[in-house]
C-alpha cells in the first residue's frame, strides 16, 4: 500500500497549491479518503473529506470555502485544491485513507504560506 502526496512547497499569503496524493495497493474507489495536516507544536487534524464516490465532501471549519476535495477514481488520486492560503495553513498535509478497519496514511508533504 502506498500513499504518495505532491504539491506542497513555499506560497505567498493569498495563492494557492494543489496537492496530489496517488494511491497504489489497494482498492482506492471502496475508501473514504481525507486529507489531514498537522502544524509545528499541535494536534494534526482533519482538513477534508471526500466519500469512496466523490458524491459527498466535508470540510474543517477554517478552510470551508478556500479549499476543495476531489478525486478521480481512474487515476486512483485524490486532490486538494488550496485557494486564499494564509500564514496559518502551514503544515505537514497528510493524504488518509480508511474503509472498515483498514486505514492508510501517506509520508506528508509540506506546505508553507510566507511573504
């Protein structure tokens, strides 16, 4: 099983980045995948959710309308798209993936909102 994340990197205050995250070893279209992120010296926390179909997503208060879940289950890859990032959405943004008891984490990819 993998989770690979790409995408992160440096953004000013006010830009945007898409995240990636491929998945490989498992059944990607039966999984409910988030993404989560943890920052310097706090709990990590869930950020976004999407259901195994797409039809359905949830989101963390502080993102709702900046960030948006996809997925393409042919490509077997979920996205954030990450818009209006501010100073306090850096992080270590983890792709998550759970189905019953089974559940899968990726190696991270960092995203940090500097001028």
């Amino acid at each position: 099983v993998q989770l690979v994340e790409s995408g992160g990197g440096l953004v000013q205050p006010g830009g945007s980045l898409r995240l990636s995250c491929a998945a490989s070893g498992f059944t990607f279209s039966s999984y409910v995948m988030s993404w989560y992120r943890q920052a310097p010296g706090k709990e990590r926390e869930m950020v976004a959710t999407i259901t195994s179909t797409g039809g359905s997503a949830n989101y963390a208060d502080s993102v709702k309308g900046r960030f948006t879940i996809s997925r393409d289950n042919a490509k077997n890859t979920v996205y954030l798209q990450m818009n209006y990032l501010n100073p306090e959405d850096t992080a270590v943004y983890y792709c998550n993936a759970m189905r019953l008891y089974n559940i899968y984490w990726g190696q991270g990819t960092q995203v940090t909102v500097s001028s």
